[in-house]
C-alpha cells in the first residue's frame, strides 16, 4: 500500500486554518523527504492560493502532487492549469448525499464524472476518483462505480463522515474483492469514531493499495488517519513502511507541524508525536527499563527519529535508585538508597542523565 498526504488540503479546511502558499510548499518538501508517492496540495478552483501552491509544488517534488475537483469543467480545468500530477475528481454516491449535498440522480452523477475523467485524460494529466460517502453505499453502487471506471489508476472509496470501524471496512472491502483488484482501490478515512488508523490497517490488510494520511490527523472535525501512527503500525504488526523513511518520520512530522503553526495543538498524549508518550516516570516501568526498554515499550522510538525519556523523581521505586546509583559507579547501600530517593522527591522529575549527575555529585564521596 502507498500513501496519499492529506494533510496541506483537510489541514487548511479546519476551522480558523488559513495556511500559506510557503507553508504549503515548505511543508509538502518535508512530506516529499520521506518518500510519500502523493501530495494531495489543495483545492485549485477555491483561488489562487491553492494554484500556485499546486504549480510550486509540482515542479519541486519528487511526490506526485494531486489536486481535488468535482465533477465539473471549471474544477479540472483549474487543477489542469495549477500543472497537477493528478487530479482527483470527488463524486458522491450515498443515497444521502446524493438527495441533499447534490440533488442528482446517481446514473447523472457517473455521466458527470466520466466527463470529468475524459477532460483530465485530454490535458494529460493523470485521473484518480474518490466516491463520496462511499462506506454508507450499497456495494452493488460501488461495483457499478467501479467497473465504469476501471481506467482511473486508483479509485478511492471515503468514509466521509467517520461512520465505520474495522469490522466493518473488512467486510465491504472483502465483498467487492470478490469482483474488483483491490490494488487499485484507495480508502480515505475520518477519525470521528477514533479508528481512523485502525480502519487504514485493516483496508491495508485485505489488500488495498492506497490510504490517504495526514500528519497528527490534521483534517475536518476529527481529522484523518494519523500518518505516523499508521506507518508505525505498519512496521510494529506487518514491517511494512509504505515506501517511508523510517528514520526521518518523527523529524518531519514534527518540522510539518512547526512549519503550519500547528505545534501548540499538538495533544501531549497524541500517540507516536506525542511529547509525553514516550516518556516514563513510574518506578516499576523506569526500574526495568534501565535493563531492557522494550519491557513497557511497543517499539523503539529511535527507530522513527523519536527518543524516550526516563524520568526520575517523587514516583521513583528503590530498584530504580539501586540501579542509578550502580550506573553511577555508587554502591547502592539501603542509607544511599534511601537519601537517593527522597533527592529526587525533592529535585524531580529528572531525566537519566540528571539522575545519574545527582548521584554522581551527591553521593560519590559519602559513606554509609
């Protein structure tokens, strides 16, 4: 599976967003770094923000940079003219959305958009087409979409409002599987439910061949599947990547979100960039994993750039003392112990290196 990066287009659609052409473009070079095949830069016919960020972008990176459109001749043709790559023509094909968001028939929604591909085919760029709510569709919907575009190079299904988990992308990807090649189908998801990730995974699992990602999940109300969680993920369960540069993903997620203004809203607690999900402090977990890190840990953080943090302080146990201490070239006697401890009660939280100073200065030349 290959990713596509949401990020510069849902990122800039949250509300009170308004990012730059040089944020866009500086931000989508440090998403080319690692190896992203598509950079999704924005809406072209909304101005000519999104135009020139596209027409930059296009001719800088090594990424495949697509651009949205509906289904009508103003759209592509302003997509055509930002020098897009491809251009992703956007549908939609629930009952729902066709009634309110369009008021179209469906066989008047396809005849629009096999227009729309043709045009993108005469100006030589390539099409990809995204169905519109397509998890709340009927699968028969799906295949007739399917089979009446089997020229589009990907074809990507949208849980446009976060509807669906796991169990149930499974099961809709496993029925179509049986009539359409999966490889050439793309899923974007919403994390409205929490499980925006986790339904990439199991899209990637029976076979998909493209996922639309954003960094920390920035996108429309509760974002997108994280690109970092799912490329860790990737590598945790199936030592998969997607094609992207382990060693750099932390690095660059983090220079995207200094680069859009987006740091401060980092959540603390948000998995893989999180500052603190990599930091430890409990004196059970600190105590083993001075000996071995992979006890409390999933994965190795510097496998992706990251780090993790011992900390040291009121919560430290006394085989994490003991074990400071020793480290320090300190006998760890129950006194050293002891006034070791309530040290770092004081002083605290302290990383490992902090840790092992205190001892150092504070107990290398005491004696019981």
């Amino acid at each position: 599976m290959i990713l596509n990066d949401v990020t510069l287009r849902e990122g800039d659609q949250m509300p009170g967003r308004d990012y730059s052409i040089d944020q866009k473009v500086d931000a989508g070079k440090q998403l080319d770094e690692l190896g992203i095949a598509f950079i999704q830069s924005g809406f072209p016919v909304t101005g000519e923000k999104d135009r020139e960020a596209t027409r930059r972008l296009a001719g800088t990176v090594n990424a495949r940079v697509v651009a949205l459109a509906r289904a009508v001749p103003g759209d592509i043709e302003a997509a055509v003219e930002a020098q897009a790559d491809v251009v992703e023509v956007i549908i939609p094909v629930s009952d729902l959305q066709l009634e309110y968001s369009l008021g179209k028939s469906r066989d008047t929604v396809l005849d629009m958009a096999r227009d729309a591909v043709d045009l993108v085919v005469e100006h030589g760029a390539t099409p990809h087409l995204t169905l519109v709510d397509a998890f709340r569709t009927q699968p028969e919907h799906l295949l007739k979409a399917a089979t009446a575009f089997d020229d589009v190079e990907y074809l990507t299904l949208a849980d446009t409002v976060g509807a669906r988990t796991p169990v149930s992308v499974r099961a809709l990807l496993s029925e179509l599987s049986s009539d359409i090649d999966l490889s050439n189908i793309g899923v974007h998801f919403h994390d409205d439910l929490g499980v925006a990730t986790a339904n990439a995974l199991a899209a990637y699992e029976t076979g998909v061949g493209k996922a639309d990602v954003s960094v920390a999940s920035l996108g429309e109300r509760a974002g997108n599947p994280a690109l970092e969680e799912l490329v860790v993920g990737g590598v945790v369960e199936h030592n998969d990547s997607f094609g992207i540069a382990k060693a750099q993903l932390v690095p660059a997620c983090e220079s995207v979100l200094d680069i859009l203004d987006e740091s401060d809203n980092a959540d603390p607690r948000k998995a893989i960039l999180g500052s603190e999900v990599t930091e430890h402090e409990s004196g059970i977990h600190t105590a083993a994993m001075l000996h071995e890190p992979s006890v409390f840990e999933p994965f190795d953080p510097e496998t992706f750039g990251g780090e993790r943090r011992l900390l040291f302080g009121a919560g430290t146990g006394r085989s994490g003392a003991s074990t400071v201490l020793s480290s320090a070239g300190i006998e760890p006697t129950e006194q050293r112990i002891e006034e070791f401890l309530s040290l770092l009660a004081e002083v605290g939280p302290v990383d490992e290196d902090e840790a092992l100073a205190l001892a150092e200065t504070d107990f290398s030349a005491t004696d019981d």
